[in-house]
C-alpha cells in the first residue's frame, strides 16, 4: 500500500497524520489510533515520513496559488489568513488535487 492510500483510509477513519516539526516522527491525534493503525504507521513509517516530506513543497505551491486566487478577487487579510489555513488543514492525500484546482488543471475531484 502507498502512502497516499494509506493517509487516505486513516483519513477516512477520523484520524490525520502529520509530520512533527523534527521531520523524523510522525503526529497522530491523541488517543485516535486502534492498536492495529498504530502497528501498520509503524510498519510504514519510512515511506509515510519521505512522503509528507515531499508534499511540504506541495503544501507551499497550494498556497502561493490560494493567494493568486485572492489576488484575483481583491481579498482582504482575514479572508487570505482563512485561505491559508484550509489549505494548511487540507489532508496531505488531497493537496495535489487543490493544487491542480487553483492552477486550473483537471482533476477528479474537482470536475
């Protein structure tokens, strides 16, 4: 299983994961993790870590495109600090998907 899939089905179940600031540990909400979850992020552990760590940079461009976007409609502070944030709070499995999105590009999600 890739590590997409992965952060998508524990997504699915309530639970997001992502990375400590360290960028060696991964962050779980407390107490959210089934004993069999915890085993399979261990098992993963690796791919998970390189993963998020590549999508940092994904995170940067959804929101260097979020901002163009309020460019274009003459947005305020608060509504580009929102902007910020939901693109931040966005799970790492669905960024790429934003992103393509604020580019105007195709995407499955958002035809």
């Amino acid at each position: 299983m890739n590590p997409t899939a992965i952060l998508a089905e524990l997504w699915a179940d309530g639970v997001s994961i992502t990375l400590a600031s360290d960028g060696v540990n991964l962050v779980a909400p407390a107490g959210r993790l089934t004993p069999a979850q915890r085993q399979f992020i261990r098992e993963h552990k690796p791919a998970l870590i390189d993963f998020l760590l590549a999508t940092r940079a994904t995170t940067d461009a959804v929101i260097e495109s979020a901002m163009r976007r309020c460019d274009d409609f003459d947005d305020g502070e608060a509504a580009r600090e929102q902007m910020r944030q939901d693109c931040i709070n966005t799970p790492t499995h669905l960024q790429a998907d934003l992103l393509a999105h604020f580019q105007g590009k195709p995407s499955k999600f958002w035809n």
